[in-house]
C-alpha cells in the first residue's frame, strides 16, 4: 500500500510543471493565511450581530441585502449584481398549544414554515399519535378524520447529514399526507439530533393548490412526553398557529467577483445564503457560509496577482423557503456553459472532513495536488463523486454545472439549525477557519488552472474499485 | 503512603467486630443490588409524566402530595404523615420581551419565581447593561432611574455547582437591589451552564415589604446578543410579566418511614423535593431526588430484618419557593435529638462522586466500612466535614441535626435546571442507580449500628492535616 502511494505520488510530481508548483505553494500560503484570519467570523458576527434574523421578506432582509452590496463593495469585489425575484413572504403570527387532557401542559410550538394558520382562537381535538411517519402513512385515507396528528419519529445523529433527510419528510410531507388522511392539524417532534425542548421549523412542501393543514413542531422532551402518555390513554391537544403570507414580496441574490486575470469568463460560483429563519440568528445557517466562502474569496483577490477565472461570490437570497436558485438559473440561464464549477456552503461551520470532486477528475493533477494541501487540514479526498453541491445551486446543477462538496462534519449542527439555538455562540473559531482554509486553497488551484470537469470521463467501476 | 493506608486498614479490621462484618456484607449486596433496580427510574418516570410540572400552589402539587402518599404506602412505608404549612403560591402569567432598538427581536424571557408583575401592557425603557452583578451594585442610588437593567454575568461550570452561588446573586438579589438604583425592571441572563436559549427561573429574595421590580432571565445567546449590540449603540427593552400571588397557599411535607428494628425512636431523614417550578416536568429537580431516596428506603425496607434505627423518607413540599424547612422545624421541634442524621438528595440524577461526614466521624468504623463499599461505585471520602445537607433540611440542620452530604456531580445539572428542559431525557438511568446504590448502603451501616454524630470531637487541624 505504501509502494503504491509513493509511484501514485512519483507519476504526479512528473505530470506538475514548476508552474503549478508555483501554485501549490500559493494554495498552501492561503491555506495557512487563512487560518489565521478573521474575516469569517467578523463577517458573522456583524451580519448575526448587527442584523439578527432575516427571514425572506422582512425589513431584516432588505438591510441584510444592502449589508450584503456594502460588503462586496468594502472587500475589492466588482461586477456586482442584485437580481431581484418574486418570492411570496410568509410571517409568523401569535402561536401556542397545550395539552388539555390528561392534564394542561404548555407545549411550546413552533410554526413549521409556511404553514397555513388555523382558524383564530385553534383548533382542538383528540390526538392521533404515530412512533414514525410510515405508520401515519399506512392510515387509511379519512381514517384521521378530524384529529390532531402527532408524529414523534425521532431522527438519527450523523457526521454527513443523512438523517436529516429520512427525519426530515415529517415535517416536508406531513401535513399534507396527515390533511388527506382527514386530519385538522399536525404537530411533529422537532426534525433535531438534540434533547432539548427548543422546537426547529422548516420549510413544508405544499402546491398552492394543495389541501394543507397547520403545523408546527414541538421539542425533543415534550413529543417524547406525549408518546409515554399516548401510551396510557388519550389525549387532547389545543393548537392555535398564526400566520399570512404577503404574494407580492420579493427576495434578491446578490453576487460579486473576484475577476479572473486570463480568463475571466470562465467562473467558479461559490456562496451561502443570506436568509435565515426567524427564530434565532441565522448563525449556523448560514452566516458563515456567507462568510466562508467570502471570506475565502477576498483571500485570493488580495494575491498580488488573480488567479487565471472569475470566482464570484453568490450570497443566495432564498434558501429557506426556496426559490433562488431557479432564479439563479433563469437569470444566468444564457451563460451557464461558462460556469466551470460551483459549490455551496451550507452546513454550518464546524470542520470540513472531505472533499468531492465530479466525477472523471480524482486522478487530475490539480485535484491530487488539493488532496496533498487539504491533508494538513484533516480532509480526505472521497472517492464518490460530488453531487448535490447545496440548495441554492441544485438549479444549475441540473443543467449540467459541476459540483463540488466539501463536507462539513455535521454532527452537531441538526441540534441547532432552524431553531432560536442557531447562534453565534455556537460557532467554534478554529473549525470556521479551517472552512475558510479549505475553500481558499482548494478555489486558488481550480481558478488558476485549466481543469475542465466538463470533459472529464467518469472512472469505470473497474478502475474505482482497485482503488 | 502505602504503608500508611495498610496500617490504617488493619487498625480498622481490628476495630470491627462480626455483626458488624455481617452489616458490611449486607450493604454490599444493597449496593449490587441497587445498581439493577428500576423503581428509581420508575418513579422517576411516573412522577414526571403523569403529573409533569409541580409548582407549589398548582393543581399537580396537589396530585403530587397525593401520589406520594400512595406511592409510600405501597411500597411498605409505614407511620405516613403529611404535614400541611401555608405557603403563598405564585402564579405565571402571559410573558414577552422584545428588543425595541436597534431592532425588534424577541428576547424569550422566562419570568424569575416571585416576580412581581409590570403594569398591564409592559413597561419600555432604555437599557443599562452590566457585564457583571458588581458593576451594577457599584452604580450609586437612583443612578438607573427608569431604566431596564440587563445583567449579563455568565455562570463558571463546576463539578460542586460552586458557580451557582457567585452566579445566582443578580437572581435572588438583583431585582431589589435594581430597585434600589431606581430602575423600573431587571433581565438578567440566564443562571446556566448551558450555550441555550432556554431561559431559566429560580427564585428572588425579597420580603412582602421590600420595594423590588419585576424581573425576568433570557437565554444565554440572547443575553450576549445584547451585550454586543450595547457595545455598538443605546438599546431599548419592552418587557410584560404578569403573574398574580394567591396569600392563601398551602403546601404539605410527606413522610413515611421504614421502622427501626430495635431503636425506632432514632431516625435518620432522608428525601427530595416534590415541588418544581412550571417549565419543564422537575426531573432532575427533584424528581429524581425523591426516587432515588425512596428507592434507596425501599430496598432496606425490603430486607428479612430491618435496621435498628428507623429511616424516614420525607418528600418536601416546597423547596423552591421555600418553606419546606421551617415548617418541618416548626413540627418537628419536640423531637429534633432523635434525628440523628439527615441527608437530602437534590442535585439532579448524575454520578456522586463523594461522601462527606459530620465533623469527628472520620475515623468511625462505620464511616471506614462505608467508604470502602462506597469506593467501587467511583466515591471517596472528602475529609471536610458535611455541611448544607439541602435546602429543605436547613432549619433542622441549624437546631443541630447533622448531615451528610453525598455530592453529584452537576457539571451538567445547571445547564438544565429551573428550565423547559428539566425533562426526563436528561436522566442517566446508570447513573441514577449510582445514586440508589450508594444511599442504600450507607443509609443501612448508619441505621444498623450505634454511631453517634453529635457525640463526636471534630479532629483538630492539625490530625486533619496530618492526612
């Protein structure tokens, strides 16, 4: 295994020209600059600070938008755009539910977003409880008829995230799936790895056209409250959830570049979103994947000279409830051949552990190089090509713009996102800037090269599995 | 050092006759047999789900004192007493606190035990914030007229709680001591461990005539927020508390005993607290004090011959408003030279991690056995005398009773205490039986032999430093 390292590493150093060793040791000083630097968390701490919540469509939006210009501006960006779209606006009103019986306990809801409200002064009924969501989905349609639906599924700790999405169609599906069963409203246990009573909202996905019904989540301790007394005999809930929704607001992505110096057509888009919910600060999710990824930006656009493409820094304006990235794909929809690359960073700030890559490029030089200045950082190179880079970008990665992923450990981060725990306080320095250290060096070596993952041929499963 | 602890081991075999052999014996099988006993959990358990949140004065007190008569007469408690005191119960009502400027942003409060309430509506002011409790003491009277003090002093975790009484001061004295200064109401961050938003309450000190403001914790990120935002800017607060306090309030300690086999007339009193504040269910506070005292009893109770001397399970009525302790002296005051130790268990559910014994005891073959057994469950012998047995045994403590103290570890307990996050998921099941295991097996050597606390001659400093 050794031996094979080093003819691995011997065929590589053959295929790198002192040019792009010259590079390597650019990555390798942003890298390490990085580290040290404090861009990212400054950029956090204002934007958490200074602003706090911004939920699509509130005045804390709009500022957060013009923080956002301001910010390109003040950091040596150029070609700054705002490209508005429609995006109606959903607020939260007056919310609250209580057990009423076997006895009144406070549940201390939170409206999933875009939940319709319930009719004023709540609604109440008996409780229909289900351990897991196929169970509510295997009852027969009508079956809920006029009940509360409570789903306590709880959802599984891991270090990439993937129970988040099994957890997660509770609270995506549910209120539909529970409405045409015949339920008047829906309560979820709180789509969180923590034990705490904090409730997380989130986006529910529902047609304009579709039968609906309020939702909200509830904590940790209180679902599980609710299971163990289910078990001894029925129960009432009372759930009253306020909201409206504005049909003519509008959200903006907003972006900048660091131009490139030969070739400035040809660009990398990478970004975070500027929304957030409105509980908490958005801190987590995603300030600093606005400050990584901008932070890491200006790193390279300090270099005495640019690298050869454009990077261009998107600070996506509707993550959240969705929609900008068809608005990206619509408004760029006639140069997307020239975007070469993208990626998002969206899974709060704690460390990177692994890098993807498209398909076809693992054994490029420009990627093994990566790999060996990432190493220091505790990243590995999976040898599972990228995909799904983030929300924001799924529109342009699916008219064909490669992806990358630099995986952030999430382990933690479904304790607190979505939830008026996503704060600052919750973000570590140290693994903030090893986000930015991974970003600028891995964003230097692509932007100053010729690598063309379009071209790539995807390895056979033959030659992935000698490896 | 070697040397020394064999010496000391063979001066104690010498000392110990073969009853006494017998006693060790039967405490370690209490012991082993506690590590894989439920009814701790259990009670635990049914306490804090069927009942839920226990504030003095509520409905669930009254269903609490009522489960704990039952539950002491089922498990085979004899000469069951309750006894009732008045105690004027508080009651919370509608809540809210809002950052007004810079900018609106819900601050969650968590109004603190007693509070008196704003006027109707709320009150809004500008802020005076203080980094800590000293610097707002040192502002001179009628300094903060009219204006809402925050206190954003945080709380030092530590193994023994020693936090929570530096801590703890801006909550039980702040709000008279704000009061003092001329301000018109107090937020103060939340007395917590814990990096969460989930603020808690805890009880403020003042008499019925004492001029005092209404006054409330928020969460730990919100508390920073503000400390951040006043270091760029003046803040404004608009706080509503209500509440109302019924002066007719009664609250009961219940006790049961396991008899005494030869000396019945001498009682050691052990228990927890019933009561808890209205967030969360109570069960690290004190749910799990009760169970683990009672289960303790049980075990002993369940032996073929009780101890000689009798064991008393009292499970107060009101620690956390207070009162509990007087009136148990005021009852108890004719026979208070019977009670030959007390102990309260009232510090959440996490591992002990040491014994302390009244003052002299040290070298008593009983405390020599009890250490070694206690030893495999991870406990040593603090050589300081116990002292502050608990709250609730306090007045008996100050007429002379001695006490033990038997220390949890609480890094962790204040990060959930007085809290919505006092829940069941917080309880170690492992843990709790550490807890079950070392009362019972300490609690039987006392009972079964002739051990005498308040006869004994407190070494002098110069023995204890010997050691």
């Amino acid at each position: 295994m050794f031996r094979t390292l080093l003819t691995a590493a011997a065929v590589s150093a053959l295929m790198v020209g002192s040019a792009f060793a010259q590079d390597a040791a650019t990555a390798e000083a942003l890298r390490d600059k990085a580290l040290r630097d404090h861009l990212a968390w400054d950029l956090t701490e204002e934007l958490t600070t200074t602003i706090g919540p911004r939920l699509v469509g509130s005045p804390a939006m709009e500022k957060a938008k013009d923080w956002g210009v301001a910010k390109l501006k003040a950091l040596g960006f150029t070609n700054i755009k705002v490209e508005q779209f429609a995006k109606p606006s959903w607020t939260r009103g007056e919310e609250s539910a209580w057990l009423m019986a076997p006895y009144a306990m406070n549940l201390n809801p939170l409206g999933l977003g875009r939940t319709v409200p319930t009719p004023a002064g709540g609604v109440e009924a008996e409780v229909a409880l289900f351990a897991t969501y196929a169970e509510m989905i295997a009852a027969p349609e009508g079956a809920l008829k006029g009940k509360i639906v409570v789903i306590t599924q709880p959802m599984v700790r891991a270090q990439d995230g993937a129970g988040y999405g099994v957890a997660g169609i509770s609270r995506r599906a549910g209120p539909v799936e529970a409405a045409k069963r015949g339920a008047i409203a829906l309560l979820i246990r709180s789509i969180s790895t923590s034990d705490s009573s904090v409730p997380h909202t989130g986006v529910t996905t529902h047609g304009d056209d579709v039968v609906t019904i309020p939702a909200a989540a509830i904590g940790v301790p209180e679902a599980e409250q609710l299971q163990r007394l289910a078990a001894k005999g029925p129960l009432r809930i009372k759930l009253n959830l306020q909201s409206s929704v504005d049909p003519k607001g509008v959200a903006w992505n907003i972006s900048g570049d660091i131009k490139g110096s030969e070739k400035p057509d040809e660009v990398i888009v990478i970004g975070g979103h500027l929304d957030s919910w409105d509980v908490g600060t958005g801190a987590l999710d995603d300030a600093t994947g606005v400050a990584i990824t901008t932070a890491a930006a200006k790193l390279i656009g300090d270099l005495p000279k640019h690298p050869r493409r454009t990077i261009r820094v998107v600070m996506w304006g509707s993550e959240e409830s969705g929609g900008s990235s068809d608005a990206y794909l619509a408004a760029n929809k006639d140069s997307l051949s020239r975007i070469i690359l993208a990626g998002e960073s969206d899974s709060g700030a704690d460390r990177i552990y692994s890098l993807k890559v498209p398909a076809g490029s693992l054994e490029h030089p420009v990627i093994k190089t990566a790999t060996r200045i990432l190493t220091p950082l505790n990243i590995y190179l999976d040898r599972a090509p990228a995909a799904h880079g983030g929300v924001d970008i799924t529109g342009i990665e699916g008219a064909g713009v490669p992806v990358i992923n630099l995986n952030q450990d999430v382990s933690r981060y479904f304790d607190y996102h979505h939830t008026a725990d996503d704060t600052l306080n919750k973000v570590r320095p140290g693994e903030l800037a090893q986000n930015v250290a991974a970003w600028a060096s891995f964003l230097y070596l692509v932007a100053d090269s010729d690598i063309d993952f379009r071209a790539m041929k995807p390895a056979t499963a033959a030659a992935a599995a000698a490896h």
